[in-house]
C-alpha cells in the first residue's frame, strides 16, 4: 500500500495555503494547521507510508511553486515546512492511535487465550491472526525473575530475539502476564520450549521456568497455562532448588492434595506430636525435610543442616520417640514422608488447621 500513487485528496488546499502564506510571510493559521493535522491522520488511517506522502507534498511545492516578487524562496520554504510538519504530526498521531489498538486488541486476546474466556470459535479465529492454531495441542511455559517484566521491556525482547534467531516464525506467542514472562508453543515442539527456559533463566539473571503439560484446542492453552503457575507456586512451598520444572514430573503433588482435608488429617495425626519437642514442630520438620531430600543420608543431611551427624542422629531419634515412626525403617518411611510432603504444600505448622 506504500507504494500506491498519493490522491490529490491528502493535498487538498496545500497549492492555496502556500500561496497565501509565502506571498504575505506569515505563519499558517490555527486552522490550516489542523487541516494538514487531519489529512495526515486521514492519509495515515488509508494506509499510505509516510515516504510517498512527503514526496507527493514536494512535488505539489514545486508544481505549485509561488511566483511574484512577493514570494521569495525562504517564505515559501517556511510555509511549505509548517503545512508538511503539521501533516505528519497527525499521520504519527493515527499511528500511534492505530499501535494502541492493537495493543489493546493483542491483549485482551493474550488474557482470553490463557484464562479460557471467550467463545473458543471465536478465540481459535483470532488466534490465527497471531500465528497460532488452536486445533494443535500447545503447552505454556512460564518464567518468574526477581523483577516484573512487561512486554517492552528489554528482558522480554532479549528472549524474543533468541527465540526467533533460532527458530525462525515456528507459531510462537512470547508475552508478558502478572510480570512473568509468557511463552506459548506447538506441543510437540519441546526443544522450542527447553530453548526458551535456558533463554529466560539468562536474562532473568537465575529466574525459575515452569512448562505446563501440552493440551488440545483453545482451552487447553489456558490448562496448560495454569499447570504452568501451579507448578511455580508448588516449587515455592518445596523449596525445590531446580530452575527449569516440568509439571508432567510433579504429578503426584496435586493427587496428593486432591483431597484437603484428608491430608491435613494425615498431616496433623503422624506429625501433630511434634508439637511437644523443645522449640516446637519446625526444627523437627526441617530435619525431615532434609533427611528425605538427601536420600535418607544421614551425612548428608546433617551437612544441610549444619549440624553435626551426631546431632542429626539424635533429632531422629527424638522423632521416632514423639511419633512412634522410625525414618530408617522402609516401613514407617513412606507415611512420614507423605505427612511431609503434605506439611510442605499445606504450609503446616505456620498455619495450624
């Protein structure tokens, strides 16, 4: 469309104006001004490029070019100067009107796409528009940094750049949501996904990504997407110290807080007599934690804690007195393990139930 000839339409009044202007010296008008501010919107709205329009505006200023004693070449310069600054300045207005708009569109899409609202008909057909197509399955990664991030900013287009200079247009949506960066890809594109949380965990300086499972259709992306900030709020009450977490190996967290209330039963009858040692459940708890997280090594687990293996050996002890489960024994070891697990996600005893 940058290329069509400009219509006489966009210079209408120009040969007048400069005419006037130049023969008397003046400055243009308040409203000459806004009639060249609202050509160029016009001109701006049809799709014209600004390099055509300014050219056409040159040609009219010599075809039209003043003649008389009374014009002299600076005037008609100047004139001619105001009449062209005047019109760009609404041809960026409408463009930067016309940038807001599809900001806006893009984001109420982005916000549709990964909370499910909308009709999915719809959504899937406005989804093309932005390169995607929602009858493939699609799985979201997300990525969390000691900052907010919103689109503009250069972590987000630092990543975007890596993405596209290695993949190419492969359907890719990179966005920002709630400050976290968005990435949301053809499921069967895993290397895309795994490229892009080495690129998010570098330039979010140590961020954490978390990749929702791949689902089909329109609502899947928002399933996926939810996996995706569960998975990093799970990671949190874990204390997991993994950058990169895929909710397809966390699996087992959610079933096991399927049912609330039954955890917090088990929670509170295998772990509940802790409350009786010195200094309360938490110490207790934490050298669980550790013990189970280092593979049931002593050692190990004791260097996590600072603590010396004799230490160690005796809060174990302490443990199997006040529970009547032994951690060593195979036996006991999985339900204390379970009532961990369980205490870790239900944030047990900061929040008694």
């Amino acid at each position: 469309m940058a290329g069509r000839d400009v219509s006489e339409e966009y210079l209408d009044g120009y040969a007048r104006i400069l005419a006037d202007a130049s023969g008397t010296g003046r400055r243009l008008t308040r409203d000459e001004l806004d009639s060249r501010r609202a050509l160029g919107e016009k001109a701006a709205e049809a799709g014209f490029g600004l390099r055509s329009l300014v050219g056409a505006h040159l040609a009219a200023t010599r075809a039209h070019w003043p003649t008389g004693n009374s014009a002299s070449a600076d005037d008609v310069l100047a004139a001619a100067a105001q009449a062209l600054d005047a019109f760009v300045e609404g041809y960026e207005r409408a463009q930067r009107h016309a940038v807001r708009q599809e900001e806006a569109a893009r984001r109420e899409f982005i916000d549709d796409l990964l909370y499910g609202r909308s009709d999915l008909g719809r959504l899937a057909q406005r989804a093309e528009r932005y390169g995607l197509r929602l009858s493939y399955e699609h799985a979201v990664a997300v990525a969390r940094g000691k900052a907010a991030y919103d689109e503009g900013d250069p972590v987000p287009r630092e990543v975007e750049r890596a993405l596209i200079g290695r993949f190419g247009d492969r359907s890719i949506l990179l966005t920002t949501k709630d400050g976290r960066l968005v990435c949301v890809a053809p499921g069967n594109q895993d290397d895309l996904l795994a490229y892009f949380a080495k690129q998010a965990f570098v330039a979010t300086e140590g961020g954490r990504v978390a990749i929702g499972r791949p689902q089909p259709g329109a609502a899947g992306v928002a399933q996926s997407y939810e996996e995706a900030l569960n998975t990093l709020d799970l990671a949190d009450r874990l204390e997991l110290e993994e950058p990169v977490l895929r909710a397809a190996d966390l699996l087992v967290y959610p079933v096991l807080t399927r049912d609330r209330q039954a955890m917090a039963d088990l929670v509170v009858s295998v772990l509940g007599p802790l409350h009786q040692a010195r200094g309360g459940a938490e110490p207790l708890l934490d050298t669980l934690t550790a013990y189970f997280d280092s593979g049931c090594v002593a050692a190990e687990a004791a260097r996590r804690l600072a603590l010396s293996v004799r230490a160690f050996t005796y809060r174990l002890e302490r443990i199997h007195k006040l529970t009547g489960a032994d951690p060593s024994d195979p036996v006991h070891r999985y339900t204390l393990q379970t009532a961990v697990i369980g205490a870790r996600l239900l944030d047990w005893p900061a929040k008694p139930f």
